[in-house]
C-alpha cells in the first residue's frame, strides 16, 4: 500500500473501529483514478470494490442505442461496488471516474467476509440507504427540474467529495452524466458564470460562490445531504 496517500481519507474507512482497520489496512491495495477510467461495466461481475479518497465516481445507466444518465455520485465519503456484499455480483449500471484521483480498492471475497461482521454491516448497510436515496432523488430531480437547478444540485454533490473548489471536467462529460444535449450544459454554464457563481475555462469549473449555488438548485442537494448525515457517523458523511 502506497505510504503517499493516506486511505483514511476516505471517510467510510476513516470510521472503522481500531479493531477492523487494522484488519483491513493490509488488504487494501492504492490505485490511481484517471478521468473517464471504467471500473466495472453493466453486467460484469466485480472483482474489487473501491474506496475513492480524492476520486468522484459516476454510476451511470447506459441505455441499448448507447445513451447514458448519471444516476449517483460516490467519492471520499464512499464506496463503489455495492453490489458485491448485497449479493448481487453484477449491476446494470457502469462506474466511470468523472474527477481524476486516487482511491484503494479490495477484493471481492475479502468485503464478503467483511460484510458478515455486524460493526461491518451495519455501517455499509447505512450507506447503501444512503446512496439508493441518492439515486432516488436524482431520478425524480431529472424529471421534475429545470436544467439549470440540476446542474446546481450535480456541482454541490461533487464539490462535497472533493477538497477543493475546482473540478477538471468537460462539458460533454458533464452531458453524459445529466443525459442532456450538450449545447443545453453550455447554455446552463454560462447562466451560472454569468451570475458569477461559476467559472468556466477549458475544462475547469470552479466554484465562486457556493451559497449562491445552494439558494440557486432545487431541494433535491438538502435531502440526499440531510440523508447521508443523518444515515453515517460523524466524519462520514459529505
């Protein structure tokens, strides 16, 4: 395990008892996140799950003619692979890096086991609920709201999972993740630049004004953030 990176920034392993990280540390294996790397795909069993520390990862629903919609985000507050301990081996959805970073990753059989011990459990437990909330509000946010507002609540959630306010990021990805034209990210780009909440230069967005942004999204952001704080340990949640 690289001694450059400290796993414990990841705040799910943060909050392992004494007992369970020093079990854990040694299993634990650092991998670099670049952007746009795949780390499963739809229908593939996992092999891993992943801790990101400075990474975000988009979960993503691919349709047959190749469209795709985000349907989550998971960063420094989680994990990726849920499936693997809630018994399902595979998923329909694809996980894709959308800010580059660094993570750790462990092998499948070792969260199984993991997952049998109940200070274990309970935790990775309380997250899934956490993320299916996510998931939840996201599709009910991409029916209901405005683009504008959409965009708003995608930048907050990923600015809670990173430790600064710039995110490397072009705007045809940022399509992708929103299952929208292109034209209408850039169209909802410039509203947010042109209100000085945002700045936007080759792909770089950065945050100017996050209160701004708050006041600007719909209430979408406040439940999945009052769910995962409510959900996880103090120090967890983003």
């Amino acid at each position: 395990m690289s001694a450059a990176i400290d796993p414990r920034k990841n705040r799910l392993l943060a909050s392992l008892p004494e007992a369970e990280w020093q079990r854990w540390r040694p299993k634990l294996e650092a991998v670099e996140m670049p952007l746009g790397h795949v780390l499963y795909e739809s229908g593939i069993a996992l092999s891993h799950v992943y801790f990101p520390t400075s990474a975000i990862v988009s979960l993503l629903y691919v349709m047959e003619n190749g469209a795709s919609a985000e349907i989550a985000v998971v960063g420094n507050e989680g994990i990726v692979g849920i499936s693997l301990f809630m018994g399902g081996e595979s998923t329909p959805s694809r996980a894709v890096v959308q800010s580059a970073g660094q993570g750790f990753r462990l092998r499948a059989q070792a969260i199984k086991e993991e997952f049998t011990r109940p200070p274990i459990l309970h935790l990775l437990l309380r997250y899934t609920q956490a993320l299916i909330t996510q998931m939840a509000q996201t599709a009910v946010c991409n029916r209901h709201h405005s683009l504008d507002q959409q965009l708003c609540r995608w930048l907050l959630l990923s600015l809670d999972r990173l430790e600064g306010n710039e995110l490397v990021m072009t705007q045809e990805l940022i399509a992708n993740m929103l299952g929208v034209r292109r034209e209408g990210v850039t169209e909802g780009a410039l509203k947010l630049q042109a209100a000085g909440l945002i700045r936007y230069a080759r792909g770089r967005i950065s945050v100017l004004d996050r209160r701004g942004l708050e006041q600007r999204t719909c209430e979408c952001y406040a439940v999945v953030k009052k769910e995962y704080d409510r959900l996880l340990p103090d120090g967890v949640a983003p």
